[in-house]
C-alpha cells in the first residue's frame, strides 16, 4: 500500500489515539472522536485513508449496518476489511474506521443517506450498495426525493458500480444515472413514501413486485438477482438457501444484496453464503439478553418502515409455517416492551409515529416505557391498542414472567437498554 504522507500518518495516528483513550475512560466506543481529532489535523485525511482500498459503500434509510455487517462477513473470505461496525456512518467515523484497518485491503463503509454524494466523491468507491428511501428524521434530512436526486448527481459520470434494490422506485430512480448497476429484486414492504413516479410525478401502477409510471417510461428494472422467500436467485438462475440465523424477511432482502455486493469484488456465492451465515445479531440487534429468567431480544426500529420489519420479527410473520395451517398447536404469544425516545440521533418530531400502524399488536401483552412513552401511549389508544405505561425498561421487563420477551426501541432508547446488558453485540 502507498504510504501516508507524514502529516496524514501522524493525524491518522493521533485519532486512534484519541479513540482509543474514549474506550478507556468509557466514553464511548472511540469511532467517532478518533476521526474528528483526525480530521482536524488533516481535513483530507478521508480521501487519503481511502485511496489504495477497494471500498464498498452502504446507504439506506433502514438496515444499513445489517447489510455492512454481512458484506464484511462475506469479504473476510478474501482478506481484512475495514469497516465502521457501531454505525458512525458520518465522515468522522469513516475516518476513524479506515485509521483502525489502514492495512486492510478491503473496506465497507455504512453511510448516512445524507452524505452518500460527498463521501462517494472524497472516497471514489469502487462499489456502492443501495437498500431503502423512506422517510426518517424529517427535522435533520431533507425530502426523501431530494436524496434520490443527490444520489443521481453524485453517480452520473462516475465509474462506480452499483447494487441496487429494483423493488424501490425512489432508489431505482437514484442509481439509474450511475455507470453500471446490478439490479436487485430485494424487496419493499413499506410503501408509502413511493406511490408517485420520481421522474414525472405521475401515479405509479403496481402489481406484486412489478411497478411501472402510468404517465412516462419509468418502469423497474429487470432484476439480476431476486429474493424469492427463503431463496437468493443469482444472475445465472442458481438457487441458494438463505438459512442465516438473523431473522425476519427484511434480514433476507439483506443478505441477497450483501451477495451482489460480494459478487462485484469477485466472490462467488458459494465462499460468500457460508460467512453469511455465521452472523447471528449486529451491534446489537436481534441479541437475546437474560435477567431473572426473563429472555429479552432486541429489536431496533426507528421509522415507520422499521417497526413494519420489526413487528414481522417480533410476530414471526415470515419465519416457519402458520401453527394453524400445519395443524400444529398454538405458539404462545410472548410480550412486547416499547420504547421511544425524542434525542438528537433520534429525530425530535413524533409525529412518525402516527404513521406506524400499531393494530398489528392487538392481542398482545403491550408495554410502553421511554422518554416520549406519552406519545407513543396515545398513539397506542387511538389505534385501540391495550398497553401497560412504565417509568423505566427496567420496571417494565419486571413485570414480564419468566420466559421470552420482544423489545422493540429506537435508536437512543436502544442505545440506554443496551448500557443495561453491558452494551451485548
């Protein structure tokens, strides 16, 4: 590898530093200081970080560190990677990423939907990976539609490859000025954000996964590789079970577009799936954690479109047969514990949660707790949806009876349950 100039060794160097005395103090996990201290020293120090790496960028509004994490178990196959594993998805954290792994070969990088054109011009990746676009954090991000639009500017003229999720118009739309792009049938539960063709405004017309603009030629693209339940279906027609251990179908569409991905640094899927595979929970996520008998998993959602992929986890909607259609005995349904914070990382404006359609948990033992447990407690009885209001999380795993409990939070209250277990990953 080129050797950093001296000012960008020594700003490099600093910032782990930093980083590493974060860990130590207990601060933080270090990824995002350690590439502030490093930027200030020396404001290129990204571009020159990333110069001599084959690098991977992930973008989307929901399951950006899932798709990370899988791609970096799949890319291990063929050597180091460096990546920002907590999700510091901002330049800072990529900083600090790439200083801890500078002699990795390999990098991926999550990165925030909003500074995907400047970190795809500071970095040239050679790859990006487009998930989702649906609306999150309206206070900090722009439109939705504004995004796409940044993203078509940023790929236009450039040699980046691109994997994207052909199921999304709004993504479809955003990648279709790039050089090449290997179409994704990933996908897209949550609809709402895109029932209007991107480029002329005119109503989209779908049937199953096909959409197609009424009113121009906007259509999606023939797919390269499709999820078809618990199957990937690569470009050659091959079938691959996609017997991961991360649940949920959301976790699949993941998995099928960390395969593309893999597949553009030229590694096939049979070396691919297997590292797949072995990731069980990501920073946190989809981690079961004990106390006094009660078995808690986690479950991150932080917009309309995650509590939609959180409820088909927590509900198994997609994960084994119906009990009743296989003349099966009933399964218990285990409790749910909300949570729902208003912090900076998280958005300030509730008003999402209007959006969420909460009937889905009728039936089910509710438990509301959370810095805006107000909010959510509202939204809840107006949706006719019985729950128990707590003061804390603590209190309300307390009331649970011993056995398996789902717990659903955004990302700060996630972040607060997790210091309760030790912060499990």
């Amino acid at each position: 590898m080129t050797q950093l100039p001296l000012r960008a060794q020594l700003a490099s160097a600093l910032g782990r530093s930093a980083a590493t005395l974060s860990r130590l103090t207990g601060r933080g996990d270090g990824s995002v200081i350690g590439g502030r201290v490093g930027l200030m020293l020396e404001p290129d120090l990204l571009r020159q970080l990333a110069r001599d790496k084959k690098l991977a960028l992930v973008s989307a509004t929901n399951g950006k560190t899932t798709t990370t994490r899988l791609i970096v178990s799949a890319l291990l196959e063929m050597g180091e990677v460096a990546t920002n594993a907590f999700g510091a998805n901002m330049p800072a954290g990529h900083v600090s990423a790439l200083s801890q792994g500078k002699e990795a070969p390999y990098g991926v990088l999550e990165v925030d939907e909003k500074y995907l054109p400047e970190v795809l011009d500071t970095t040239g990746a050679g790859v990006l990976c487009l998930m989702n676009l649906s609306r999150d954090q309206m206070d900090r991000a722009a439109e939705i539609w504004l995004l796409a639009q940044k993203w078509r500017r940023a790929l236009s003229g450039k040699p980046t490859h691109v994997v994207a999720n052909c199921d999304d118009p709004l993504v479809t739309w955003g990648a279709s000025t790039a050089a090449s792009v290997t179409w994704v049938a990933g996908g897209q539960r949550w609809k709402e954000d895109s029932w209007c063709c991107p480029e002329c405004g005119g109503p989209l017309d779908r049937k199953d996964t096909d959409w197609a603009c009424r009113e121009c030629t906007f259509h999606r693209p023939e797919p390269h590789w499709v999820l078809d339940d618990t199957f990937a279906v690569d470009r050659h027609g091959r079938r691959w079970q996609l017997d991961i251990q991360l649940p949920g179908l959301a976790n699949r569409s993941n998995a099928v577009m960390a395969l593309a991905v893999a597949e553009a640094f030229g590694l096939p899927v049979e070396r691919a799936l297997p590292r797949l595979r072995e990731v069980k929970s990501v920073a946190g996520r989809y981690t079961t954690v004990s106390r006094d008998g009660r078995d808690a998993r986690l479950l991150l959602a932080k917009n309309p479109a995650g509590w939609l992929e959180a409820f088909d986890v927590a509900l198994g909607a997609s994960d084994g047969p119906d009990p009743a259609a296989a003349g099966l005995p009933p399964v218990r349904v285990s409790p749910v514990i909300l949570s729902v914070n208003a912090q900076g990382p998280d958005g300030r404006d509730t008003s999402w949660l209007w959006d969420v359609d909460y009937r889905i948990l009728r039936g089910r033992n509710v438990f509301v707790t959370g810095e805006r447990r107000l909010d959510l407690a509202l939204r809840l009885d107006v949706a006719d949806v019985p729950f128990v209001l707590c003061d804390s999380f603590s209190a309300a795993l307390a009331m649970q009876p011993p056995g398996h409990v789902d717990v659903i939070a955004n990302y700060t209250a996630f972040q607060q349950i997790r210091q309760e277990f030790g912060r499990a990953v």
